[in-house]
C-alpha cells in the first residue's frame, strides 16, 4: 500500500499540543517495513528522496485527539519512539489502519501461494527431496504418531504437531495434485478508466485463500482498447489479476492494488495494461460416464428386474420354440412335485373372456448401470477416509478427556492450598493473641520481681510484705522465655543469644532495665492490690504512658536517690544512663535570648510573655 500522509517530525518538545512540524510524506508498505519518502514524483511515477523506515512487526497502534489533525493515530513499539501519523479523511485513515496492523502480524518471510513444508516434513522424519508417496506419508505418519501418542505415553503437544503435519502435507500434495490438470491462459488487456461508479468497469476481491486478486464480475462500462494475443478470449468472471504495466502484483494485497489505480496515480480516462490469468483444464470439460443400453421405455429405476438388450443380428431370424419359452417360466420345483400346476405364460381367457397373462415376481429397486473397478476402489478409499477421521475424533476426544482431568485435578489441588492458607492464617492470628496475652503477664511479673529488688534494699522496719518469691521470678522468666517464641516460631532471636554469648536470663535482665528507663515500670508502685489493679489497666492501655501520672518526673528521681548520689532500686548503669538522657533534656532547656529571638517574649519585658500586660 502507498499513498500520502502527514508525518509528525522528531526532535525536543516534540508533543502534539506544543509543536507543529507536521510534513507531508509518501509512505509505502511493503511486507512488515514502511518506507517514507520526501514526496512522489506524477511523472515519473517514482517516489522522491527517501526519509526513513518504519518496522511494523509486532506494532500496535492507537488513535489519539488533535485540534487540527484530526484524522491522526500513533504506532508504537516496545523499544522505539512512537511515530504520530495523520490521514487526509477518515476513510484512508482506517485502510492504513487495516494495512498496518496486517502488516505487524505478517510472518517473516511469508509469500502467498505455496507455503513452506519444512517444519512439517520434519516432523513426520521425511525429507521432501526424495518426494516420498502417499503410502510412504501414511506409514511415516502412523509411526510418529504411535511414538507421541498419550496413552502410550507420549507429549500430547508432539501428537498434535505430528497430527497437524500431515494434514496440512496431504492436503498440499493433493492440491498440487489438482493443479497439475490444469494449463494457465494470460490474456494482456489495456483498459480504459470510466467516470466514478464505472471505474475500470469490473469487480476484484481478494481470495482469502491465497491472496489472489480475482476478478468476480464484469460490468457492461467495460471498456478494452488494446488487446494482445490470444485476441479470442475474453475478460470472465474467476479471471485473476497478476500484473499491473511492468508490476508483478500477486504479493500484493487489494488494498495496495486499490491505492495503485486511485484517481491520483491514475485519472479518469487513462490507460492501464493489466494481465490476467485464467486456470484451464488440459483435457478440456470434465466428461460424463456413459449411459448404460435400456430397452425402449425402460425407466432406470423401475422396481422389476431390467431387461438387458443385446445387439441384434442384421436380416431375418426365426422365432424362439415354444417349449424353450415356457421352460423359462417355470417354477424352480415344478419339475418335482408331480401336484404342482405348471403356469401358462401364454395369454388365455378366463370365465369372464378376459386374457390373463403370468408376470414375474416383483423385485427391488436397482440401477441398471454397470459398477466399475474405479467405483469400488473410490467408495473404498472414502470408506478408509471416513475410518480414519472416525480414528482422529476419538483421539480428539480422548485429549479433550484428559484435559478435562488434569484441569479437574488443578482445581482440587488449589482448593487444598487455599483452604490450608486460611486455616494457617487463623492459626497465625491466635498466636499472635496467645503472645500478646504472655507479654502482658511477662510485664506484670517483671513488675512483681522489681518490687521484690525495690523492698530488698528498704529498711527492715518499713519494709513491706514480698509479693514475689523466687518461685514466681523463675516462672516470670520461663513465661518471658515462651513469649518470645510464641512470637519468633522459628527460634531465631533465641539462638542468636546464645551466639552472642549471652542467655535468655540475662535478655530478660537487660530488658527489665530498658522497661525500666522507658518509664513502662513505676518504681513507686507498692505491693497492695489496688496499685496492681492499676498497674494491669495502665499495661493493657497502651496510651497510658501519654498520661503524666503514670511517668517519671524529676521529683520522683530525686526522692528515690536517682539524681545525687542516693540510694535507688536501679542498677549502677540503668541510673547513669537515665542520668545522662535528663542532662540532655535540661541541657536545651531555652533561655531568655531565645524567647526573643522565638518571638515568645518582647524585648526588655524580662519575665513576661510577648503582648502580656504587668499586673
């Protein structure tokens, strides 16, 4: 296909709202490239300047809106920039449209007419050189597809190709088999283009076949100017189109053929020499088989026996006896049963003077036309055909079962994986329940165990009763342990103590004193029942610790001997660390400067915020 159209150049900001460098282009289709030249020359009847190329396999292509272009569509590529063209109306756009996208699912190298067989021929192990016969195809056929079989165990997949080799191979070698009675006729014409709705005065459509341009009417504004031999045929209806002047156009598809005869390459009232091509029969019409003798008024498919003719002699002949006419007639035991009453075949009158005449029995309906050898042979080879077609449908069929199984099967087995994923996912969720609830109680043990250590070091007089024996402790500390495998199922975070060198007992231990600093641990809580009430509800309210009463401020500190060398119930380093974080606080506490600065307090108002009046 060729023609114009309005190409969309290359280059930065090259969007379709910001740019407007389209150009005019000649554009040209042939097999899965499109060429563009700068422009077409009338006179010569060549195009001009070529620009570029445009690889069309495995393209798409989608419309887009334009203010001005409005009949345009890009074509895209996975690894290519896409190229934005624009059609003159919208008629041409959605032929160029057709012809791309034929184009991009064209296969490499195809030509139209003979395809190529050699993936077929492999697949049945032949070797198409040595022109094997039908007998040889079959047998080649039945081996490959006895090895590829499913129910002997073989690829379903290799079965289907093998299958599909030697349909496509017999049905080929049968059609050139057909073609080799047929002679080929050309018949070379220049016709003259009429006004619009007469044109070339025929019309063509493409054989879905092969490709072929066929001629499937002729019209009376046909009009021939020049004719070269044979002069004595004549245009018909089945002729096929195979050259246009010097193009050979059997590779082309209708629509590059209707682009080459437009009104722009070719006007109203021009010459045009097309040839054509006409498939003839060598032996000339197809014969009848001949006609078998019937006797006079004999209907061929009358129920009595057919009564065959022979040839008389020329001259006279004398009369059949009579004795040899009547032994014909009778009966096959006559001549054994002495009651039995012969027939006379020879008209007699009866009571009522009317002549009676004896007929043979009546038989089926026959053809009384010869079967021939061939006859036999063709039902016999269709017989063989239609077995054979038998065979394949139930192989067919057999697939399809097998299919159908293995689908079945899949099914069931994601059934199975889909509802064990939901039962792990319930079990995940009660772990996950079962270690929030062990981590809570890990919590209120540490506490206990805390307050145990907290009243050790008070003096004896105001010490309080324990609640936490060493029995207790050692289940806080399993407890913690069976937490944090409930959490890590895989062992991994126990393991990785007892690498570092370190046991569970002493994690535990580190991890009280880091509760301990984070302030998730009040160390003035007692050992009545109503604070362990109220330790459990501010552990189980993970918004507790927003609440200031439930944290650690300075004076809390201070009386507990945190801050200044007094005695605590933390650790050497729990305390020095704790001290350290509340120097960095204090450290960035803000000055009078900074309020300043922070428009907070107002200059040389010492004391007072900014904008408050001195009471």
């Amino acid at each position: 296909m060729e023609g114009f159209l309005w190409k969309k150049a290359r280059g930065v900001n090259t969007s379709l709202i910001n740019r407007r460098n389209w150009k005019r282009r000649w554009f040209v289709i042939d097999g899965q490239f499109m060429t563009y030249y700068e422009t077409f020359d009338q006179k010569k009847g060549v195009p001009v300047n070529k620009k570029g190329v445009i690889p069309l396999k495995d393209c798409g292509f989608l419309m887009v809106a334009h203010a001005k272009m409005q009949h345009c569509w890009v074509v895209r590529h996975e690894d290519r920039r896409p190229i934005y063209l624009n059609a003159e109306s919208e008629n041409e756009k959605f032929i160029w449209l057709e012809a791309i996208e034929k184009a991009s699912k064209m296969v490499e190298g195809e030509v139209k007419g003979k395809p190529d067989l050699t993936p077929y021929w492999a697949a049945l192990k032949l070797d198409p050189a040595a022109n094997p016969t039908l007998k040889q195809i079959d047998r080649a056929y039945k081996k490959a597809a006895l090895r590829a079989h499913p129910d002997k165990g073989g690829d379903a997949d290799m079965f289907k190709a093998v299958t599909d080799a030697y349909e496509i191979i017999t049905s080929t070698l049968d059609e050139e088999e057909e073609e080799k009675k047929y002679t080929h006729l050309t018949l070379k014409a220049t016709i003259k283009k009429g006004p619009p709705g007469v044109g070339f005065g025929m019309v063509v459509v493409e054989d879905p076949k092969n490709g072929s341009i066929v001629v499937k009417e002729v019209l009376d504004g046909l009009k021939i100017v020049g004719k070269t031999d044979p002069e004595e045929l004549e245009l018909k209806k089945g002729d096929v189109v195979i050259a246009i002047g010097d193009d050979d156009i059997r590779s082309w598809p209708l629509i590059r053929v209707v682009q080459r005869l437009n009104n722009f390459r070719v006007p109203i009232g021009g010459l045009v020499p097309l040839t054509f091509d006409r498939k003839v029969r060598v032996d000339g019409e197809e014969e009848r088989d001949e006609k078998p003798d019937f006797s006079e008024d004999q209907n061929p498919w009358d129920e009595t026996e057919p009564v065959f003719v022979p040839p008389q002699p020329d001259g006279e002949y004398e009369e059949e006896p009579r004795e040899t006419a009547k032994s014909i007639f009778e009966g096959p035991d006559e001549g054994y049963d002495e009651e039995a009453t012969p027939i006379d075949p020879y008209p007699n009158e009866n009571s009522n003077g009317e002549t009676v005449r004896a007929t043979s029995r009546s038989r089926a309906a026959t053809m009384s036309r010869n079967v021939f050898k061939d006859d036999t042979e063709s039902m016999a080879a269709k017989i063989q055909e239609l077995t054979q077609t038998n065979e394949d449908l139930e192989i067919e069929m057999n697939e399809a079962k097998e299919k159908l199984a293995m689908a079945e099967a899949k099914l069931s087995g994601m059934r199975r994986e889909v509802e064990e994923a939901n039962q792990t996912a319930q079990d995940c969720n009660e772990r996950a329940q079962h270690a929030e609830v062990e981590f809570q109680r890990v919590l209120l043990s540490t506490e206990e165990y805390h307050e145990a250590r907290r009243q050790h070091h008070v003096a004896p007089e105001k010490r309080e009763p324990a609640t936490t024996t060493s029995k207790n402790l050692k289940e806080a500390r399993d407890k913690a342990i069976a937490a944090v495998a409930a959490t890590d199922p895989t062992g991994n975070m126990l393991r990785k103590w007892e690498r570092e060198g370190e046991s569970a007992e002493d994690k535990l231990k580190r991890l009280e004193a880091r509760l301990a600093i984070k302030g998730l641990i009040n160390l003035e809580q007692k050992g009545s029942a109503a604070n362990k009430e109220a330790l459990k509800m501010r552990q189980g309210d993970l918004q507790s610790r927003l609440n200031p009463n439930s944290r650690l401020n300075h004076s809390d500190l201070r009386s507990k001997g945190v801050i200044r060398g007094a005695r605590s119930g933390m650790d050497e380093s729990s305390a020095k660390i704790m001290k350290k974080r509340l120097n960095q606080k204090l450290k960035y506490r803000p000055n009078h400067s900074d309020l300043v600065k922070g428009g907070i307090l107002r200059p040389g108002a010492k004391g007072r915020a900014y904008g408050s009046r001195a009471v």
